[in-house]
C-alpha cells in the first residue's frame, strides 16, 4: 500500500479543502494519505513517504508563503530526486505564475511531478474531481 504526505499550509482553509480531496484520491485509490500541516513536516520524514502532495496558496505577488511553507519546502527540495510528488493551491488573482514557477523548481530538484491543481478561491466541483485524480495519481 502506497503511503502518500499530504502536505500544506492554508491561511483561509481553501488550500487544507483541497488537501482533503487529494486524501480522498489517495484513499479512494487504495492508498494510505495522511494529511499535515507543514509545520508537521521536515525532510527527514521524506524517506517515510512513497509520495508527497505539497500545498500552498498564492501568496502576495504570486509566491508560495514564506514564513512556514516556503523554509519547510526548500529544507525538502533536495531530498525530492525520484520521488513521485503532487502540487496543489488556491489563488485569488493573478494567473498561477507562482505554480508554474514552484513546478520548475520542483522538476529542476529532479522530482517526478505527477500533476498540478491549482483553483481560484475555495474548490469547486471541477477542482474536488480534478485534486481527488492527483491524489489517485500518487498511489
């Protein structure tokens, strides 16, 4: 059984909805998800995961959040060389340059990137379809 980090930080709850349907993908494909906030997470859980799901909303002029998740993301980023992991976040302007950027960044460390959610404002019935399929994706 695949054994999937659900990994994120929400300032409005958008983003830890969505964390909750990438579970539910994760789960419903047979796999084991469990859900954290990034305070929770550190690279020397990485080896403990056969799959990680990272989400962060867009932040200021289109980044990740840089007080919690930006620090626990880039302590990660080189421990992510082969491993299967998933990105997902809500935006409320802006384009979603700052996913395009986090999968360029994500890619460069060698990670195998298996999809990208991004929604603006709270998941809608298309987002929740479309993050349970990443979350299956992990598995």
């Amino acid at each position: 059984m695949s054994k999937v980090a659900i990994v994120y930080w929400s300032g409005t709850g958008n983003t830890a909805a969505m964390a909750g349907y990438v579970n539910m993908g994760v789960e419903a494909a047979g796999g084991q998800g469990e859900v954290m906030e990034c305070n929770s997470f550190s690279a020397a859980k990485i080896a403990d995961y056969d799959a990680i799901a990272f989400g962060c909303p867009a932040m200021g002029d289109e980044v990740l959040e840089e007080t919690e998740f930006e620090p626990m993301f880039n302590e990660c980023i080189g421990n992510l060389s082969g491993k299967k992991v998933a990105l997902f976040g809500s935006y409320g302007w802006g384009t979603g340059a700052w996913m395009e950027d986090w999968e360029q960044k994500t890619r460069s460390a060698g990670a195998n990137v298996t999809g990208i959610c991004i929604c603006n404002g709270a998941p809608d019935e298309e987002a929740a379809d479309n993050l349970k399929a990443l979350g299956g994706g992990l598995v």
